[in-house]
C-alpha cells in the first residue's frame, strides 16, 4: 500500500487525469449500452483504482466529452458512437 502511495505521488498531473481518463472511459464502454451518473461512475473507478477523487472523475468525464469521447446530458454518462466504434475496431475492451 505504501508503495502504490508513492508511486501515485510520483506522477505527473497530467499522468494522474490520462490514468482517470482511460479509467472512466474504459468503465461507459465495459457497461454500453447502459447509462451511468456521475456518482455510479465515482464508485466503479474507486473499485478499480482504489482510492478516487470524485473531483477527478468529473475532470476526466469534462475532458472525454470535449474531445467527443462522451456524451452527457446533465444527469448520464454514455460513449458516443464514436467511441463505441473505435472500441468495436480495436475488438472491445476487456
């Protein structure tokens, strides 16, 4: 546990928002076609990771959905068709 605190520490900002930003983005396509809030989605990324900052989730969903990745209506989360087809050509997420 330690280890992993200061492995976490050593990262750079922008390491820490890509690693949040693959995490959430992985999590909408693993549950496709189902749509999440914000809160469902803090707590499947926590899982995953460990330890989440829901702040951090709501940057990384700010973020995927400015390039296009997500789509949001105020209150769910889903991929956009684009996502849903790259992850469909790269032969899904596991």
């Amino acid at each position: 546990m330690h280890d992993e605190d200061i492995r976490r520490r050593s990262l750079a900002p922008a390491q820490e928002d890509e690693i949040m930003e693959r995490s959430v983005l992985t999590q909408v396509l693993l549950l496709h076609p189902a749509q999440l809030t914000i809160l469902e989605l803090s707590l499947r990324v926590e899982s995953d990771l460990r330890e989440c900052d829901q702040d951090a989730v709501e940057r990384a969903v700010r973020e995927l959905a400015r390039d296009g990745l997500l789509t949001c209506d105020c209150r769910r989360l889903a991929p956009s068709r684009a996502a849903v087809r790259f992850d469909e050509l790269l032969g899904g997420v596991n």
